[in-house]
C-alpha cells in the first residue's frame, strides 16, 4: 500500500522539515509525518509573500498549531524582483531561495517538499543549492 511506503520512506529520517504551503498535499505530509514520526520530530516552514495568499498562511499556522508542530514563517520578498517579470523558470528560482535559505538555516533534519512530477523545479533547485 502506498501509505505503508510513505510511512517506510518518512521513518528512515530521524527528524524533518516540512515546506508548508498551505496546500493539500503539504498539509497532509505534514499530518501523516507528524504521525509516523511524532510531533516533537516533525517541524514545518511556510515561505511567505506576495506569490502566497495570507489565507493559505494562515490555513498553515492554524494547522501546525492544531497538530501542535514547530511552525516558521519566512519571507520571500527579497526574491520578488526576479519574479516580478513571471519567468517560465519562476518556480525553480522560488525553490531555490527557499532550499537556501533553509540550508543556510539549518533547520532540523531533511527538509520534505511536495512537488508535482511534470515539473521538477524542486529537484533542480536542491541540486544547485550552493
């Protein structure tokens, strides 16, 4: 069953970071992980600016609160001038920054990020982080 290969993948790391966008997908890995791994070994991070809507924020904090996981807010305005003029590349350049800035960071454990698989900006972005 694919949940029982989630929760396989999700238990071979000690502890993780979330990227929380306020999405479905990312809210539920953030709450399946949060149960496979325990609330004290799960954290999320949400990257906020004008590309998120203060909703989807606010969706986020409410739910790691509920769930009762670390929760961080970073913002993503010093990015805006790339993406000001919509690239085709804009979401390798947003993951990017936000990989980085993580990195940078050193936040607990592997950071998990969802990602669709017809496009992989994740996956660029996390092979060029510097």
């Amino acid at each position: 069953m694919k949940l029982d290969k989630l929760e396989k993948i999700l238990k071979s790391y000690k502890r993780i970071t979330v990227a929380l966008s306020g999405g479905v997908d990312s809210a539920f890995l953030l709450a399946f992980a949060s149960k496979a791994l325990g609330t004290q070994n799960v954290r999320a991070i949400t990257a906020c600016g004008p590309h998120l809507a203060e909703d989807e924020v606010e969706y986020a904090k409410a739910l790691c609160a509920s769930l009762g996981i670390e929760h961080d807010v970073i913002s993503m305005d010093h990015i805006m001038p790339i993406l000001a003029p919509n690239p085709a590349d804009r979401c390798y350049h947003c993951k990017k920054a936000m990989f980085s800035m993580l990195n940078r960071r050193q936040f607990c454990g592997t950071v998990l990020a969802c990602a669709q698989l017809d496009k992989k900006p994740a996956i660029k972005s996390c092979s060029s982080l510097e």
